[in-house]
C-alpha cells in the first residue's frame, strides 16, 4: 500500500466523528470553515477544546499544538494570566465605542517595542491592519501604486490578493513577476494599481520601481516571508528596500502581523535592525483574541487626521486590548523569549538530526519562536526557489503522518510554519521529535523512491 493511502485510512479512522460533523457544516457554511484555508482533504479536524499546548477534537484525540491558531498563540492556549483579565472585563463591558483608558496603556505597550512607532491605531485583525496601512502609506507619499513581493501573504483584501501562490506557468520572468490576481471579484482596475517583486533581489525592485517612477507610493513587505515556508531575507535586503524607499519616497511598510512579538520583542525591525515607515501588527500581539494595530512614525499616522480613512466600530474594545496588554506585560517576557528560542534551537536540531540519520534530503528554518521544515537541501532564497524544490505530496506525507501520531506539527500545508508557545516544555519538544523519528524512515522511503 503507498504511503498515502496508508496514512490516510488511519486518519478517517481516527476522525469519524469530525468527517460527519464537517459534512453537517456544510449544509450550513461554505466549505465548511470559517475561513476558506481551514478546509483540507480528506475532511478537517472539528476541535472540540485547546488548553495549554494540546488542542482535542471531537473524537477524543489529543494533539500537541504547534500550529497556535496560524501563530496567534504564543502565549499557548487559554494562558491564566490572559484568561484571568479578560474573564474580569466581561463584567465591566466589552464594548464602549468611546475612548477609555486602554487605548493608550496597549499603544504605549506596542511603543515600547518598536522604535520606529509614534503614534497607534487598533483594528480587529491582520487583514484590517495592512489594508489600513497601505491607504495611509499611498496617502502620504501622494502615489497610488503598491508594489508587494512575491509569495507574500498579506490577508485578503483586494489590493494584496495577487501573486501570493501563483502557478509557475502564470509567474513571469524572475526579475519582472507578473501581476497574477488570485480570487475571483478582484476588479483588474484595481490589480492595475499594483506592481509585483521578487524577494532578495534589490537589483530587480530598483529596476521596477525605475520603470513606476513616481507611480509607486507604498511598499509593504513581509521581513520573513512566511506563506512560503519561511523565506528569510539575506545579506543587506532588507537595509536596501529601505534606502530605496528613502530614494524614490515610497513608505516602507513591515508586515509584522506574523513576525510582530515572536521573531523578537520588537519583532523583525529589531531582530534585523530596520526602520520602516508603517508596521502593521495582529496574531500574537493578543493573546489569541482578535485584535491588530498599525503604528507608524508621526507624520505618517498623522495622515488619518488629515483624511485618510481609518474606522471600525469594534476597534481599540476594552476586551482585546485587556488581553493585549497582558500578554505583552506578562507572557511575553525577557524569560519567556529565552524559554522559547531554546526550545526551538532543540526542535531544529531534532529534526535536523533525524533526517540526516534516516537519509532524508531537508533542513529547517528558524528563528525564536518560528520554524519550517523543508524536505530539500536546496537553499530557497525566492518564491521560484520555493516552487521548484518543495514537494508538497512529501509533506502532506509528514503532515498527516504526524497528526495521526498525536502532534499537529504546523498549520496544514507546505507554506506554513510551527509556533512555539509559552506553554511548550522540554517534553512537548521531544514528544514530538519521537513522533518524527516513528515516521521518518517511511517518508525516507518516500523520497527516494
């Protein structure tokens, strides 16, 4: 029996209950998700409880989580200190839609970490942040047209669903990609405001942005590029993008909606020592609550006092913003950083170690918190890179292969990356590192065959 076949007849064995309540949902809710990434074959699990670093479906299965709600969950599941005060807010209201003393002990919270922020404004999610910072950033600069990067995810509002997963055959030259829309309803007026780059080569956005001289008002750039595994910028990249920006006078957003808090306490702007204009913030900053922020140098966010839009009525809650500043004052401290990067220093090496004893051509990305398994010795460098050397029949191989031996290594998927939480142990490391020693020599097999 091929390995495919095998693991997925022991995952429907194990999961009768959420194939029957998945097929339910779907009477009811497009694909039966709440969010369309959410649905795989055969069927997704239906979680019936998470706590701590397990997360348990409705079958009475136990998983060791790494996937933390697509990285929102570094402080792990229902953390005491998060649940204590929001459980406490709920009886004060959750709601004001007035200004309360919040707004300014999180924005202060979120200062205090990146040097390039003066001024904060709140939103409800990852989307809702960099789709506010992209108007402010064209707002300032004067121009209209964004340029993003390749492969880069950046939620999904209209002006950043493009290129993030093209086909090969649609992707264009290396050096000049092309502009490929990815969902249907995206108007081409508005693709047409937006130009595509290739990651890690300064050369080719300096020759992009020459031919949209002043075009170009805005470029938003994930610093990991993390819908492609984790795709980490090299040599001066980064330091380059923004000298180029200061050049052609394009603000310079960071999208550290994933990278905020957990690559670094101030996130990639101070793990790689970068000032941008704008970063865009969500997942982690919260505590696993729905909360985002935007904040910029001052005469940037001053944009929004001088027209350009930014409103929502769930913005800044008392609720979120209980949990934000919680998880920043007391889950995410100097000890939990230090507790976290050796835990995954000890992942890396684990799995490094397995592959090479079993034969297996892969490595591992990583930094701190984040990391991403890749079975290729190829250095990725690029979203071609990434398309032309990751196989992901390989990997769905390992995925499920080690979901059915309790461990849920990462969000499903080749492009996704592990979150270690503050509430993974030594234990929880090597649990699963046991788990990946039972099913390497058959993915060894695979590979080679």
């Amino acid at each position: 029996m091929k390995l495919w076949e095998s693991v997925e007849a022991e995952y429907r064995e194990r999961t009768p209950t959420s194939k029957e309540m998945y097929h339910e949902t779907r009477d009811h809710v497009p694909m039966g998700v709440a969010s369309s990434y959410r649905a795989w074959d055969p069927h997704p699990l239906i979680i019936d409880r998470a706590q701590g670093a397990y997360l348990y479906d409705v079958d009475g299965n136990s998983y060791v989580d790494f996937d933390m709600n697509n990285g929102a969950g570094m402080s792990g599941h229902a953390h005491p200190a998060v649940t204590e005060v929001v459980t406490e807010q709920l009886r004060n209201g959750t709601l004001f839609t007035h200004p309360h003393e919040l707004l300014s002990e999180a924005a202060a919270e979120l200062k205090k970490r990146w040097d390039a922020i003066d001024k904060v404004r709140f939103t409800n999610s990852g989307t809702e942040s960099t789709m506010h910072a992209i108007r402010i950033a064209r707002a300032y600069s004067g121009k209209d047209k964004l340029l993003k990067i390749e492969g880069a995810y950046h939620g999904c509002h209209d002006y950043v669903l493009m290129s993030k997963s093209a086909p090969g055959r649609l992707s264009g030259h290396p050096e000049r990609p092309s502009r490929v829309v990815e969902s249907h309803g995206v108007p081409e007026k508005t693709a047409e405001t937006v130009e595509i780059a290739p990651w890690n080569d300064l050369e080719a956005v300096e020759g992009i942005l020459r031919e949209n001289i002043n075009e170009i008002g805005a470029l938003i750039v994930e610093p990991i590029v993390m819908n492609t595994g984790m795709l980490q910028p090299y040599g001066d990249f980064l330091k380059g993008l923004r000298e180029l920006c200061d050049e052609y006078r394009i603000t310079y957003i960071f999208d550290e909606v994933k990278t905020g808090v957990k690559i670094a306490p101030g996130g990639a702007a101070e793990y790689y020592d970068v000032e941008p204009d704008l970063v865009t913030m969500a997942k982690s900053i919260g505590g696993n609550f729905p909360v985002g922020a935007i904040g910029g140098k001052e005469e940037v966010m001053a944009q929004i006092e001088h027209g350009a839009a930014h409103y929502g009525t769930y913005n800044g809650n008392p609720l979120v913003l209980q949990a934000l500043v919680t998880q920043l004052r007391e889950v995410l401290t100097e000890d939990a950083y230090e507790h976290v990067d050796a835990l995954g220093q000890r992942m890396v090496q684990g799995y490094e170690d397995i592959m090479e004893d079993q034969g297996i051509d892969g490595h591992v990305e990583h930094v701190n918190s984040q990391g991403s398994i890749l079975f290729t010795d190829e250095r990725i460098e690029n979203y071609r890179d990434w398309l032309d050397n990751i196989d992901y029949d390989l990997h769905e191989n390992f995925w499920f292969s080690m979901v059915n031996q309790g461990i849920m290594p990462h969000p499903h998927s080749a492009d996704q990356q592990w979150t270690i939480s503050v509430q993974h142990t030594e234990e929880h490391i090597d649990e699963t590192l046991e788990a990946f020693k039972h099913v390497a020599p058959r993915l060894a097999e695979e590979q080679q065959s």
